[in-house]
C-alpha cells in the first residue's frame, strides 16, 4: 500500500510539474507572439515612412524637373509658332505689297 501512495504521490508531482510547466510555456508564447506582433507594426510603420519619403524624393527629383521642362519645352513651342506666324504675316504683307 505504501508503495501505491509513493507512486501516486509521484505522479501527482509530475502531473502538477508538467501542468505548471504547459502554463509557463503558454504564457511565453503569449509573450514571443506579442513581441512579433509588434515587430511588425513597427516595420510596417518604418516601411510606410521610407516609401513616403521615396515618394518625396521622386516627386522631387524626377517629375517637378520634368513637369518644369514639359512647361520650358512648351513655351518655346508657342514661341516659335509666334515667330513662324509673324514671319508668314511679313511674307503675305510683302508679296501682296509687290504684286
């Protein structure tokens, strides 16, 4: 009989170890999923401000140079069909002043 209350005894001590034990493990996976979980947030964070200073950078750097030489390239383009126009007016006005 003595034998039987050690051995339950035993095992009552493993079964609370191994139960203690699950809990403990439990709640550091709890922990490790929150620190993931936060990880990336932070990297999603960090990602949206590099992409927006990109998105600065580019727009910067690329398309105001081209929205200003579309602009330079169009000035010029009515500035020579201003010329051209004024050149043909003088060549009308000089034919039809000459015949």
């Amino acid at each position: 009989m003595e034998v039987l209350f050690y051995s339950l005894g035993v095992l009552t001590v493993a079964f609370l170890y191994v139960v203690v034990s699950v809990f403990k493990l439990n709640k550091k996976i709890d922990y490790i999923e929150d620190i993931v979980e936060e990880h990336k947030r932070q990297t999603n964070i960090e990602y949206n401000e590099i992409y927006r200073e990109m998105d600065v950078r580019i727009n910067h750097h690329a398309v105001q140079p081209l929205k200003e030489t579309n602009e330079n390239v169009a000035n010029e383009v009515e500035y020579l069909q201003r010329t051209i126009d004024s050149r043909i007016d003088k060549l009308e006005a000089r034919l039809t002043k000459n015949s």
